[in-house]
C-alpha cells in the first residue's frame, strides 16, 4: 500500500461512520442537542465537511465544493458562505437544520469525491511539500491530510455517539 492509498482508505473510513451516524434519522433526531450548549448531528455532520472541504480544497488549489456545487444555497445557512463553523456559539450551533440525513451525506459525499480524486494521485515527495508555514513545524501537505481524517473522525465518532443515545431513549 502506499501513502495516496492508505490517505484514500483513511478518509473512506470517515464517509463510512459520517453514513452510519445519520442513516435512517429524522431533521428532529439530527438537530437535537443532549444540553443547551450541545453540538447536534447535524452541525458535526455539516461542520466535517466544511473543515474538509475547506482544508482539502485550499491545499489542492480547487474551489470549495460548498460554493462550486451550491451546497450553501440548498443548506440555507444563516451563515457567511466561508464559515465551516470554528467559534460557533451555542445559538450557532441550534441553527443547522436540515431536511434529511441525505442532505448531510449528499454534501459530504461531494466533497469525499474531491477529496479522493485528489489525493489518489500523490506521490510520497508531494506530501512532503509544506503548506502551512504558520506553526513550527511548518506543516506540510501529508500532515494537513492526516489532520483532517483524525478531526473528521472525532467529529464523526460525536455524532455516532449521540446517535447511540437519541436512538436508546
């Protein structure tokens, strides 16, 4: 295996768990909170993808599929088109609503697919490339990508987590 196969399988693995956690859920169950100051299924869901896609499409040079494929007109977010919802407040938080869990996975969906047609074409020199010079180290490309799958999959695990406890009640 190689480093763009073992990035594809990563990121396959979150799809896999973003999927199980909203599968067969209703906008009530997806936008329930466990206390007041609670992230919802939903804005872990909408807020993975934003970070991936934001992350993904900053590194490979493309638009973010959020604007590219008008995922933020049918989301119809009360937010700026850029957020991916870093410092979202609790009222922040209350206000992802959606329709349906395939709205959640429609979107993540499209920016797996970015994701993938874009990391199964490096190489291990391209990972090595520095994309970041803000932090000491600098991070570069392959650290950028890794961060991403262990922040989706916390986020990811969130959501699982709530759906285990909505579904027991």
């Amino acid at each position: 295996m190689n480093s763009a196969e073992l990035l594809v399988d990563g990121f396959g693995r979150v799809r896999e768990v973003v999927h199980e956690a909203v599968e067969g859920l209703t906008p009530e169950q997806l936008a329930e909170r466990l206390d007041d100051d609670a992230n919802s299924i939903a804005w872990l869901i909408w807020h993975l993808a934003r970070v991936q896609d934001d992350h993904v499409s900053d590194v490979a040079g493309l638009e973010q599929v959020w604007t590219a494929q008008d995922w933020h007109g049918r989301f119809e977010l009360p937010f700026p088109v850029r957020a991916i919802g870093y410092g979202h407040d609790t009222k922040a938080v209350a206000s992802v609503r959606v329709d349906s869990a395939a709205l959640l996975t429609g979107y993540y969906d499209a920016v797996h697919e970015q994701t993938i047609a874009f990391v199964r074409g490096l190489s291990a020199a391209d990972l090595e490339r520095v994309v970041d010079e803000a932090w000491t180290p600098a991070v570069t490309l392959g650290v950028r990508l890794v961060s991403v799958i262990a922040d989706d999959l916390q986020h990811a695990g969130q959501a699982a987590f709530i759906r285990g406890i909505l579904l027991r009640r």
